[in-house]
C-alpha cells in the first residue's frame, strides 16, 4: 500500500478507446500497453490473451463485454484508459465510460469505414461532450482505403474530420505513414523488428499529396483561429507547436476530429497516436467544472478540476467481489480522498466510510492510501450506492448529473429449478441489478411471472452464463419475448382515500391525481398544491407512491413511459397522516386515473442495418418488408448493398439464422434501439393474445 499523487493534472489524459465492433479497440488498447511498457508480452483477441478482456466470457467468444480501466505513463505524461465494448448490447458499459471521461479515442476499420455503431459512439460523445481523436485502423487489410473512411466521417458527422496523417501504401504494401504536422514520414521496414520505425524524408511518391493536405489542414484550422489565419495571410511559416497548439485548442471547443492512420495488428502507427493523445487531448485542468446541485438547497453547484477544492465523485460503474463486498468505480471531479474518510453518498442521502482504495489494472488492484482530482479509482465501503450515485464533501453537498442508460427491450421468464435456489437466485439477480443498469427483474403484475430484461439476446445470454459460472445457477429460462411499454392516450383524473384504524392508530391520506401523455419526457411529477396547503414532506411521498406505480401499467404490467402526473389535490390529518399513508395512496390514486383513461401499447423499435451482397438485395428486403420493417434507404459500397431500415424488434428473433439462409452466409447486419412506437393495428391483436390480453 502506498500515497498515489500526481503532482501536476496538466500531465493526466483519462481517455476512452471507443468503436463499432470489430474495428480493432482491444488490439490497439494491448498495444498502447505494449509500447508504455505496461506489459511486456502483446496478447491478442483471437488467442484469448487480451489483457483488458479479462472475463471468460470475453475470451472465449473474442468480444469486449464490459469496460476495463488500466494506467499507462508515456512521455512523462499519465493516461487512464478504459476500454469499452463495441457490441450494442452492452452500450451502458459506453455510456458510463464517457460520462466520466475527458477525452476519447474513436477507431474506424479502413476497410468498413464509418459503420451503424460508429455513429451511435460518436452521439453518444456528442451527448456528453467529450473531446475525441480518431484512428483509422487495419490499413494493411484487403480493401483498405482511409481516403474513404474519412469522406465517411465528413458525411455523417457535424465536427470535421483533421486528417494530419496520410498513409505510405495500403494492404500487403502498407509501410507507414506521413506527419502532417512534422512533415515528415515514419517507415516500418523490417519484419524481424516490427516494432522498430525510421524518421524519414517524405517519399517522392507522396511530396505532392502531403503538401496539398497540409495546406487543407492549415486551412481548416484558420476557419477557427485568428493566429493560423493571421499567419496564412502573411505568407509566414508555421512553427510545429503553433500548429499542435491551434490543433490543441480546437480539439478541445469540438471544432475538429485530428485523424490518424495504422495498422495495430502490424504494430505500425500507435506510437504515434499515443503522442497524439497526449498532444491534442484535454488534461481535467482544461474541461469545464462539472455542474450539479446542492441536494439540500436545489441551488446550482459547481466544482474545478482541483485537490484543494471540496471532495466529489461520480460512481460510473458498480461491482460486487467476493471478498470486499461492493467495489464503486469512481471518477474524482475535485478534492482529495484517502483512506477512512467519511463521505456522503449525496444522491441517497447516505454515510459511507472508505475502507479501501484501488488503482486499476483490468481486473487487478493496486491499493492506495490516498488519490486526488482528475482520477479513475475504485473504492470499498459503500453499501446503498449505484451506478450514478454522487460521493460528496458532507460540508459541501452536490449531486452531479447521472449518465442516462436506455431502457431494457428483451426479456425472459426465470425460475429456480430447486425450491432451495430460490432465495440465491433472488440473491444473484439483486447483485447483477447493482453491476449493469440496463439489467433489470420485473414481476408481471398478472401472473406473478417473474422476468428478467436486457438489451438484446446476446445480453441475456452473458447474463445467464454469469449466474451459472459465478454463482452456480442453471434456472429454468422461457423464451425470449420483447419488453413492451405502457402509456396514455389522453388526460384523466383519479384519486383516492385511505382511512383505515390499524391496530390502535388511525391512518389517513387523501390524493387526487391529474395523469397525461407527456413527449417530452419519459416520466414527469408535478405538484399544483401550495405550502399552505400540503406539507411538503407529503410532496415527496406522493412522487414516490406514483414512481411505484408506473413502473406496472394496467394493460399487462409493462413500465410506463411518456407519462406526466400531477398532484391536484390532496388532505392531511396532523395526527393520523404519514408518509407510508400518501404513498400508498398516491400509487392507488395514479392507477384509479389510468382507469379512466385510454391506455395503450409500444413496442420497441430497431434501427437495423443489413449489408449484403447486390445479388441479394431483393430477397432480403422481401423478407424485412414481411417483419413489418420500414426501409429508409439503400447505400451502394463496392459490390455490397446497406439497407437502413426501422423494424420491430419482436420480428427480429432469430434473424440472424435466416439472413444467413437468405445469403448464402454472406450478409451481416447491425440493430440497436431507436424508439417505442405505437403497436400497428394490423399486428395489435396478434400481440395481445400473446400477451394474455384481450
């Protein structure tokens, strides 16, 4: 155990390594840790060697399921790194890392280009403002083209692509690359010495091309800074850190994505994006103060990147270990925390004393006795705590911003297979509720049922393999079916009245609700009643009564959504009202008001994108027409054919199997949720005898 400083933040890089699936994040990341000298043996995917896919499960099917967070120090400089899935089934694994996170890295295959989960990274970066550079990777591949895949990142996204790398060859004659911003070349020449580059002249072969995207370079960069414009007009040259400055700079207003070029299976070109990190990626000194508020005032609260300021943290991640009970990831906005400190858990209004502090490695630990702003750690000691919980200073109270997870869409009906599992099973589902906020159980309200839900098939399954490998576990499963959602139609009102003598003591409460379709939110708690009127600490238990609610419609128990309640009217008696009471009967009062109104279903839907070859584009959109998909475009590349559609996700079980059959095994496809939509009324009877309802 020992003191963990750092005694400069200007020198600290947290980064994310973020991409579609396939497009080489657990290959660059081995690399990176390669080269900083992190580990001395580079492990591959396909070998199940990965350092950073450390689960079983991620080894033996060659994916990234969840995010693993490691520490490298390059050129006196340090970077936190963690690697995320690219498989849309664990995007709350992204969602999380970002949140925390002051840069990003985004890797693109030079063969595929910018892909369907390539755009859902980039929003959800967008969403969370964070700075990014990009990687063009597999420059050695067949069909490799980076001229292509940049034009694919100036067409579908808002913040242009920077090239300040071109590269020497591609595929088999793929030997480097050419610095922009130097203007010189890096070659790899041996074999033997894959790991060696020269710093050379630029060839002849690539003088003109480098010229011309540098002056392109230059140019972009005076649209946003006056030195680089002044410079232009005067004819004058640029010196090599203007240039890294003015790249800096704008990197960090969301101006420009700097883009790099290799091949990390060939070892060529991450050396180079490591300096790139570290040249054009924020430190936590140059990102905004993160915004909250203060719990107990709902004042507007702010905190600097800074050891000296009042301590606060945001839990992005939740683990439960054997041996230390709940492990909290936390990313440290400001202050210092060391070893027996007691903190509050803002969020949930809690004590929590830290017992351990650990610097990650994947999944081993170094303990630490102290650790300051700008850090990713994890600590021990916390109890109540999840995923988007505030570790706060008890004297100065904030609650920072939660990151927003998307709702579960499949589900399946579980059962211990042994009366003697019940209670482990319930035991085992509560704990990987606290690890994975889009893993959720529910009790179907008319039977009794109970489910579990995620986001995909492949979600469900790892979920499974876990409560079998981890926790001894082989309940009995059904068949996965979709998770629907409830809503209204309209406005209604419903109240209701408890007055009851339970044992000695007299009970009342009396609420009257005011329930409507609200599309700006996904669920909204007015009150109308003034202090004067209500007490407000009744105020909070009739949110609470009626949050209980939604999460059971009355149509068949699914979660409600687009909902907005409001409280119209409510009675009290200062004896015999409590705040069980109103809860109770606002949860009553909020169902009697969905009885009066005209309540509906949503089905999830899809965005899927299939890529085949152009001889099977009839009999693939023949059959997404019969699964009542909705196609939006097709996009000729290079012999293949990608068909952007919207499509139910109830029609898509199995598809994998029939596109296969369909394409003689060649077409591949992507989906990810969009939206809940209104249930067609061609197919609204079918899924209604489904689900029992009629």
């Amino acid at each position: 155990m020992g003191f963990f400083l750092l005694m400069d933040l200007k020198t600290l890089r947290n980064i994310g390594i973020i991409a579609h699936i396939d497009a080489g994040k657990t290959t660059t990341t081995e690399r990176i840790l390669f080269y900083t000298g992190k580990i001395h043996r580079i492990g591959e995917v396909d070998d199940a060697t990965a350092t950073m896919d450390w689960m079983e499960q991620e080894k033996e099917r060659g994916i990234t399921i969840t995010s693993a967070v490691t520490s490298v120090f390059w050129k006196e400089n340090k970077i936190n790194i963690i690697d995320t899935p690219g498989h849309i089934d664990f995007t709350a694994e992204v969602e999380r890392s970002l949140r925390v996170l002051d840069g990003a890295v985004i890797i693109f295959s030079a063969v595929e280009g910018v892909e369907p989960q390539s755009e859902t990274v980039w929003r959800q970066a967008d969403k969370y403002n964070v700075p990014r550079i990009a990687f063009i990777n597999k420059m050695d591949r067949l069909g490799a083209n980076f001229y292509h895949a940049v034009n694919g990142m100036k067409e579908r996204f808002h913040i242009p692509p920077l090239p300040i790398q071109i590269p020497i060859g591609s595929e088999d004659s793929f030997e480097g690359i050419v610095d922009l911003v130097k203007m010189k070349s890096y070659i790899w020449r041996e074999r033997e010495e894959e790991h060696v580059f020269s710093e050379e002249n630029i060839p002849e072969a690539y003088a003109e091309k480098a010229a011309e995207m540098r002056q392109s370079m230059l140019e972009m960069l005076a649209n946003f800074n006056n030195t680089m414009l002044d410079k232009m007009l005067a004819g004058e040259d640029v010196s090599e850190e203007e240039l890294k400055k003015a790249i800096r700079e704008s990197v960090i207003a969301y101006q420009v994505v700097p883009v790099f070029t290799g091949s990390s299976k060939k070892n060529k070109g991450v050396q180079q994006l490591l300096d790139g990190i570290v040249d054009y990626l924020p430190s936590p000194l140059e990102r905004p103060p993160v915004e909250g508020q203060n719990p107990k005032t709902t004042e507007h609260a702010s905190r600097k990147s800074d050891s000296k300021s009042p301590f606060s943290a945001l839990i992005y991640k939740i683990e439960v270990d054997k041996h230390f009970g709940k492990l909290a990831y936390i990313r440290i906005y400001s202050g210092t925390l060391e070893v027996k400190d007691q903190v509050v858990d803002a969020t949930y209004d809690e004590k929590v004393r830290i017992s351990k502090i650990f610097v990650m490695h994947s999944n081993k630990r170094l303990e630490v006795e102290r650790i300051e702003a700008g850090e990713i750690c994890a600590v021990a000691g916390i109890r109540k705590s999840l995923t988007g919980s505030t570790l706060s200073d008890p004297k100065h109270l904030i609650i920072l911003e939660k990151p927003v997870f998307p709702e579960p869409v499949v589900s399946v009906s579980i059962e211990p297979k042994k009366r003697d599992d019940e209670e482990k099973l319930e035991e085992a589902l509560v704990q990987l509720q606290e690890e994975d906020p889009t893993f959720k159980v529910l009790i179907n309200a008319e039977t009794g049922q109970k489910l579990i839900s995620g986001m995909g098939e492949l979600h469900i399954e790892i979920l499974l393999d876990r409560l079998k490998r981890e926790y001894n576990l082989l309940p009995r499963i059904g068949k996965p079916i979709v998770t629907y959602r409830e809503t209204v139609r309209g406005k209604s009102a419903g109240d209701f009245e408890l007055n009851r003598i339970l044992g000695q003591k007299s009970v009342f409460a009396y609420v009257k609700l005011k329930v409507e379709y609200n599309d700006k939110s996904m669920f909204q708690f007015e009150n109308s009643l003034g202090k004067e009127v209500f007490p407000p600490e009744f105020v909070k238990s009739v949110e609470n009564g009626v949050k209980s609610a939604v999460s059971n419609g009355i149509l068949a128990g699914f979660p409600m959504i687009n909902i907005k309640a409001t409280l119209i009217d409510a009675k009290f008696d200062s004896q015999a009202s409590n705040e069980n009471a109103f809860q109770f009967a606002s949860s009553q009062a909020f169902k009697n008001a969905l009885k009066n109104n005209d309540n509906y279903l949503l089905e999830p839907i899809m965005k899927l994108d299939v890529t085949v070859p152009d001889e099977f584009i009839g009999s693939v959109i023949n059959d997404l027409n019969s699964r009542f998909a909705f196609v939006k475009g097709i996009e000729s590349e290079s012999g293949r054919q990608v068909i952007n559609s919207e499509v139910p996700l109830s029609e898509m079980f199995g598809y994998m199997n029939d596109l296969r059959t369909l394409t003689q095994g060649r077409g591949i496809y992507t989906m990810e949720f969009l939206q809940f939509r209104e249930i067609p009324k061609e197919k609204l009877q079918r899924v209604k005898e489904s689900l029992g309802i009629f």
